[in-house]
C-alpha cells in the first residue's frame, strides 16, 4: 500500500429500494465510479398513544457509500439527491464525511480526481452544519435506543446488521461467551442538537456499563436529509417534523426551537421544557479507523488490525458495485462481496494501526484494500473506573 492521499471523503446515500438502481445508473456514467451497497430499515414510531408500546416500524432502506474525491463531493451529493428524490417527504438522506488520510491497494478500485469542475449551483436543503452519531449496540437495545432518539428531536434511526469481533474470538470455544451480532444506528442530527440526541441515546443504551456497546460522532461537511420519525394522525394535514421543517426553512435557523434557560429581563429567568442539561466532556484526539476489503480477505486484514492494537471491531458486508465490473452470468452482472471493518481509538494509536497495515498488507498478499483514517468528535462507552458515560473515552 504505497499510495495515499488527504483530499478523499466518504459520500453515504440512503435510499428507498424503488430510486437506488436509477441513482447508481447516474452515479456509474462516470468513468471510474463505483459505490459499496447493502440493506438497512428505517425506524418510525407511531403517535397513537396506544400503540407507542409496540416494536417501531421498519421500512426498508437501501445504503450505497462511495469514496470520492474533495472536488467531486458536491456533484455526487446533487446527483443522489435529484435522482434519489430527496426532495419530496420521508425519501432518504445523502451526506459526506471527510478523511484524514486513505490509502489505497494496488488492485483497489479507486474514483478517478480528474473530474470536470461543476457549475456552481445551490441545492436546496443541502447543510453545511450537520454531525452524524453511530451508534453500535445489541439487536435487543436498538428499539430503546432509536426511541430514545426520535424523543429527543431526531429522525428514525437508519439501522443495519454487523458483527462485533475482538481478542475473544482467538480464544476458541471461550468465543460463545460473545454475542456476535449487533446493529449499528445512523443518526444526521443539526449541530445545534447533536449533544441533546447524542447524550439521549448514550442514557437509553446504558453505554456506560459493561459489554452495552459504544457511540461515536463525525463531522458531516455536506448533507441533506428528509427522514421521518413518526407517523402521525391522518386527520392532520402535515405531521410535526413537517411542519417543524417549514418553520426552520422560513426562519433561515434553528434557534427558535431552543427550549433552554432564557433571559425575560431583569434578573428573571424563564425555563423551558429542557431544563439545563449537565456539561459534558468533549472526547479530544479520536480517529475512526476503517477499512475495506474483499470477503475473502477479511479474517488476514483483522488479524492484522488486532495483532496493531485494535481494540475491537465493527464488521459488516456489502456488495461492490462498478460501470463494466463484475462476472455475467445469464446477462446479469454478478458483483463481488466486500467488507468493512471499523474501530475507534486514540489519534496516538490511529498511526500504529495504520502503519501495521500499510506495512503487512502486501506481504499478506492485500492488494485489493482500503484504509481510512477519519476524526472524532466525541465517544460515549463503557471506561473502567468510571460510572458515567459523560466520561467520554475511546472505543
């Protein structure tokens, strides 16, 4: 892996089933492009007060993320949005997470950056001030926790399935002591209420007792997303998040939604609904390491990654999609199976694991592989000697 670079982002869509083949047919018109795809649900609760007890409902959702140089983000932004249909009510999301480094395999597929400069065109909707907080945890907390988070002003959480693999997988018959499955919840929140959901959803998951999971947030450079939470009464002609949605695009901000302490002259003061939440500690000097593979190649890329140091790792799969890539079979492109594998630790540690990599993944015989190095902004796990998970540590 001698080939490296700063000026990469992540593009994520997330996108109903009926608009992700038009979007990749768009996106694949580009010579070069290519998108890793796999499944999700959605999360919706329902208002009546009856059946607020009941399982959230899940619609099916579609994920494609693409590594994309800086210079092309804002095209393929507009390109999933207009072709997503990201416009109209409940469709979906698309948002850009930036890369400290990458580096690249000598077979990786990578997006070309000798792209054909844009037009400069204003997307409606598109923020500039979003975060996005993942959460990984057991199926069984998941419901708790994406409630959690539509209660606290988000959207239904996106969630999709993933493994959990660490040191006692290399412990033999002591590895059924380990649940492997676990899922992982996406949340795009306005930095204005990024902390209210993030320390929602850290409390509904008890991410600060043992073996719960952990959560972590990325800076979001460009985003838009139109998701609902809820599913309301017919009788009405627009639900609440609609309806909160128009008033923050008429008012141009969001700080009309802000429910804290507030000054009413004088020496009063009035509260809101949101009594003052406690301070919390900002976790400092994290990285988000996360890398790509072929299936086949992933148990090599994981002994590697926790031989380095790595703590644990996040591992879901996905299926690799490129314009004039992939075997036919019966005039259908068969695509080939890929992972990615992802831990959180200390930028200190960040080097090691990268350069551990860098270094043994052409004597492995890696050549297909990526590696991401990415910032984070704030983690919310179990750390032992500490009882409350406002005590933000790494992963």
């Amino acid at each position: 892996m001698q080939r490296s670079d700063i000026n990469y982002s992540t593009v994520t869509a997330i996108l109903p089933g009926s608009t992700v083949q038009r979007v990749l047919s768009s996106v694949e018109q580009q010579q070069g492009a290519s998108s890793l795809a796999w499944k999700a649900r959605g999360t919706l609760l329902q208002d009546h007060w009856f059946k607020r007890f009941l399982p959230p409902i899940s619609p099916a959702k579609s994920m494609l993320q693409m590594l994309v140089p800086n210079e092309d983000i804002e095209r393929i932004v507009r390109t999933v949005a207009e072709e997503g249909n990201l416009h109209r009510q409940a469709t979906g999301a698309v948002y850009s997470t930036p890369c400290q480094r990458v580096w690249f395999g000598d077979d990786f597929h990578v997006w070309p950056s000798n792209v054909a400069q844009m037009p400069n065109q204003s997307l409606a909707g598109l923020s500039h001030s979003l975060s996005l907080v993942c959460c990984v945890v057991g199926h069984r907390q998941s419901d708790k926790v994406a409630k959690a988070a539509i209660n606290a002003g988000a959207h239904g959480p996106i969630v999709y399935y993933s493994e959990g693999r660490g040191i006692r997988d290399r412990l033999g018959w002591l590895r059924i002591t380990k649940e492997h499955e676990k899922e992982v919840l996406l949340v795009l929140a306005e930095d204005a209420d990024v902390e209210d959901v993030f320390d929602a959803m850290a409390k509904a998951g008890e991410l600060h007792l043992p073996g719960r999971g952990f959560m972590y947030r990325l800076p979001v450079t460009h985003g838009l997303f139109n998701l609902p939470g809820r599913v309301s009464h017919h009788h009405y002609a627009a639900n609440m998040q609609q309806m909160i949605n128009a008033i923050d695009h008429l008012a141009g901000h969001t700080h009309w939604r802000d429910q804290s302490v507030f000054e009413v002259g004088g020496n009063a003061k009035g509260v809101g609904l949101q009594i003052a939440s406690p301070a919390t500690l900002q976790a400092v000097s994290l990285s988000c390491i996360a890398a790509i593979a072929r299936r086949d190649d992933l148990p090599h890329l994981m002994d590697i990654l926790l031989d380095a140091g790595a703590p644990g790792l996040n591992l879901h799969y996905a299926r690799f999609n490129a314009a004039n890539e992939g075997d036919q079979l019966a005039g259908a492109r068969i695509n080939q199976d890929y992972g990615m594998l992802r831990c959180v630790v200390p930028e200190s540690q960040a080097s090691s694991l990268c350069d551990a990599v860098t270094n043994r993944a052409q004597p492995a015989g890696l050549a297909d592989i990526c590696l991401m190095q990415m910032e984070v902004a704030r983690v919310a796990t179990y750390v032992p000697g500490r009882i409350d998970f406002r005590q933000s540590s790494a992963a």
